[in-house]
C-alpha cells in the first residue's frame, strides 16, 4: 500500500459540543460523516489558546518548548519568543523527509505579531517572524495573524506574498476550502503523498457569516442558552461520550437566566451567527471529502479534526480585545466595533462576538472558556477517521493532547522524530502516537499531561486531575466520578495534591515556565 496521505483541520474558538457528532443541533453532516466511519475521542485536550494550542500541535511539544509560552509578542525569553523554536521541528518538517507534499491552508499565528493597523511592524519571513514556507510547508494559503474580517482578512499570504486586495464574494472560510482542494489537486497531479493542514478560523470572532447560512439557524435559538446546555448535555451522554454520573455543571455565575434576557431576539440572531460560521465550515469540509473520494483516495487518507480551544467568552471591544481588526472596509464604510444591539451581527462592517452564556453552552457541560485550563477550556471535540485501521463508529475515552498529533503523524507516514534538523539540536518529543488507539480501546498515555497558560495550571495523571485558577489555590478532581469538575477533593487529598504539586512545578521549570503576570 502506498503511503497515506495525512489533512490536519483545525476549527478555531470552537466549544465542545458544537458539532453534531458531539451532541449540537448545528447541522454538521460532513464531519458527522467521519465520525460515523471513524473514532471519536472524548478526551482529546488543547492548550486553552490559539497559539500555544497551535504551537504544540504542530512540534509535539508543549507550547513553552515549542516558543509559544503565551501569545505572539516577544517576551524575551526562548519560551515566551512568540514564535516556533529552531530546536522544535513541524509535522511538515518531520513527513516531508519521507518524500511528503507539505500543503497548508488556513491561520498560521506561530510567527510573531501581525496586529492590524501596525502594517509597518510586518515582516514575513524575517527572523522572529517565520511564515509556514520557513518551517516545512511547500505551499501556504492563509492568514499569518490570529484573528480578522472573514472578508477582508488583514496578513492574508498566497504563494509568499501578502495579499492586499480581495476579489469581489470573497469570504474566508470558502478560501480556505478552495485552495486546500487546490492543493490536493496537485500532489495527486505530482503522485505525492501529501500533508495537508487546513486551518479555518470559523467560528471565532467576529461574527461574520454568509446571509443565506444565518438564515437556516435565525430562530432556533429563543429557547435561550439554559435549554441549550441540557439539550446538549442529554445528547452527549445519549452518544456515549460523556459518562451520565457527571452533573451538567451550574450556569456561570457571570451569566443570569435566560427568562431575563431582554434582547432575545437579537442574542437568538447572535447564535444563529455563530452555528452559521460552523455549518460553513463542514460545508466546505464536505467539498474536501467530495474531492478525496473523486480521487480515490478516501481510504488511504487519515483525517484528524480538532479545536484549538473550548468556546470564547470574550465581548471584545467592551473587554478591551480588539487589536485585531481594520478601521475602515476598502469602499471607505467604517467598521463597527462591538456588540451592539442596534446592529444585526454577520455583516462585513459589524464587529462582535456572542459572549460568555452561549460560550457556556458551546462547552457544555463543562466549566469555564477559553484562557482557562478547567475542561472547558481545553476538552476538544476530536475525530479520526482513517478507513484502513479505524473501526466505524469507534469511541476512545482515553487522554490525549495535541502533543500526541506529531508522533501520530509520523508515525503513520514512516517517519523518524529526529535529533537533529538544519544542523540545529532537536528537543525529544514529548507526545506519543494515539494509532494503538484506534485498534485498542483502551490505549494509555504513558506520561502525565500539563498544562499552563496566564498562570492557569494543571496536571492529570491517570483518573486525577490538579487544576488551578489564577491566582487562585488548587483544586483535585477524579475524572472518572467528576468531569465536571464540581467536587473538589483537595482537602481531604492532601497528600495528593502535594505530589502532584511537586511533578507540576518540576515540569514547569524544565518547561521555563515563568510567574504570571510576566514582567
């Protein structure tokens, strides 16, 4: 059999249980599709942020190793520099040794800092700021930035270059579609083998969808977030994926109920937006299928979907983040910024996010969002579907992280992790391949799992869980009894926590972890 072919799809901002497969009301065939001939994996954990999500998905490494310690600006140290590492190697550096095409389409935001209206700080493809084309991919289509209009996406890359005008109709997630099919076209063209990254920035912020997508979900939601949560939840443990001993966690105490609401029809359209963005996403992940299957090549191709993080509450402008946007559309209409009752969400000239209750209802059953390392902001809906070695249909309940993607693909493609790549001495992985997984159920990580980010930590090993809200004190969960995390055993587990402290703070100085805030 020839070597098989390998597409990575990362959605961005997207909550656990906002697919169809992992128990949403969003219409998600295409990828309901891989579930169904694939594996799910209930417990497949991200890094609770973009980019360090993206940095340890790409180099097996956790996000401090790889760079990636926080966000994109440089804080002086190797392990808050904001961009990939030289002792860390890519997926596409690994595979493409073994004679794979190396083909990326979507949001890179590994690089340095590209904030909108600061054009004169870019600089692609100098040191610090490495494009994909500098660490592995033959091709690259996408955005260097975090964030940004879906029609008019500033930082956008084609072919090395950066892209200043957009055609007429254009709209981000679409593109990215387009040029991932573009490029399969030609490493099947070619013969090659190839890896395929497809990075969507759907559904994060801002609120931009096509009007005939908000329209399929305009009205669905005057339900309210409350009935959202446990509609979701029920459908959750109706497919197995959660265990029903786990309590659906209390609403977010910065939420209120949804009978108070006063603006129901206009946070009903907020949510329509939102599920609109995803249903154009396994739209287009449908049309990327379609083209694997005109090709032949559907069962020698595995397919990996994942989200960076769980659901976003940020309110953007009110909040203070809104670094990321461009004051002005090209036809001189100013862009407003917020989340305005006034206005309808979607539009290229609007601005918003749909906040923290339906955020909520994005990770049910889970607490906390994005930014925190509690389940909801870390579990990520995972589908592998691989024809060749999955069961149809299979669940994995076993721990895994983004760092076990790189052993995974490597593995798959042949490849050896090296020690040395560029004449450059290269970190040992810390990831291990999940492909036993998908022959036996009950596969196991040999090594703990971390976590940091802004000073949230944790640390699971086994059935347990140490999990910290900055700044304050740790919290001990059993995952097996309380996913949820709503019964914290610290107390009476003492001595637990102290050895579990003990192997955190020895990960986080090996990691150079440093205090946060950073100074």
């Amino acid at each position: 059999m020839s070597q098989a072919n390998i597409i990575l799809i990362l959605a961005d901002d997207m909550g656990f249980s906002d697919i169809g497969c992992f128990g949403a009301e969003i219409a998600t065939p295409n990828l309901d599709r891989l579930a169904a001939g694939g594996a799910r994996f209930s417990q497949m954990y991200s890094f609770a942020r973009c980019c360090p999500s993206r940095a340890a998905l790409l180099t097996g490494l956790y996000p401090h190793q790889a760079g990636v310690g926080h966000m994109m600006s440089n804080r002086g140290t190797r392990a808050y520099q904001g961009y990939l590492r030289d002792d860390a190697v890519t997926i596409a550096e690994v595979v493409k040794g073994v004679g794979y095409r190396t083909l990326m389409s979507g949001k890179w935001h590994t690089g340095g800092e590209y904030v909108a209206r600061h054009r004169y700080d870019w600089r692609p493809g100098a040191p610090g700021y490495p494009t994909p084309l500098d660490r592995g991919f033959d091709q690259f289509f996408g955005t260097l930035a975090g964030a940004g209009s879906f029609f008019h996406p500033h930082a956008l890359m084609a072919d090395g270059e950066l892209v200043d005008e957009h055609r007429d109709g254009f709209y981000y997630t679409d593109d990215i579609t387009d040029q991932a099919i573009a490029m399969i076209d030609g490493a099947r063209g070619d013969d090659m083998p190839f890896f395929l990254h497809v990075a969507y920035t759907a559904p994060h912020w801002p609120l931009h969808a096509l009007p005939e997508d908000i329209a399929k979900y305009q009205g669905k939601y005057r339900a309210g977030w409350d009935t959202l949560r446990q509609q979701r939840h029920e459908e959750l443990n109706s497919l197995g994926i959660l265990d029903p001993v786990w309590q659906i966690s209390p609403r977010d105490e910065d939420s209120h109920p949804w009978p108070e609401e006063r603006h129901s029809d206009w946070e009903d359209l907020r949510m329509a937006t939102y599920a609109a963005m995803i249903d154009r996403m396994d739209q287009g992940i449908g049309r990327i299928l379609a083209r694997l299957d005109e090709h032949d090549i559907t069962d020698n191709t595995m397919i990996i979907f994942l989200s960076d993080n769980g659901g976003c509450a940020e309110y953007l402008a009110e909040d203070g983040w809104i670094n990321s946007y461009v004051p002005n559309l090209p036809d001189g209409r100013p862009v407003r910024i917020g989340n305005r009752r006034d206005l309808q969400p979607g539009p290229a000239d609007t601005y918003m996010s749909y906040d923290l209750p339906w955020a909520n209802a994005s990770n049910s059953p889970f607490r906390l969002y994005k930014h925190w390392v509690h389940e909801g902001g870390i579990s990520s809906p995972c589908i592998v579907h691989y024809p060749d070695q999955v069961d149809a249909g299979a669940l994995v309940h076993s721990p895994t992280q983004f760092i076990d993607v790189l052993p995974t693909c490597a593995e798959l493609a042949g490849a050896d992790y090296p020690t040395e790549y560029g004449g450059q001495a290269i970190q040992p992985a810390e990831g291990e391949s999940f492909l036993p997984a998908l022959q036996q159920s009950e596969w196991q990580r040999e090594n703990p799992l971390y976590w940091e980010h802004e000073g949230n930590r944790a640390l699971r090993i086994g059935d347990w869980k140490l999990v910290s809200k900055h700044p304050g004190p740790w919290e001990l969960y059993n995952m097996i009894d309380d996913r949820t995390e709503l019964n914290d055993l610290a107390v009476g587990e003492s001595e637990r926590v102290g050895n579990m402290s003990a192997l955190y703070e020895a990960w986080a100085q090996r990691c150079e972890v440093r205090d946060w805030p950073l100074v």
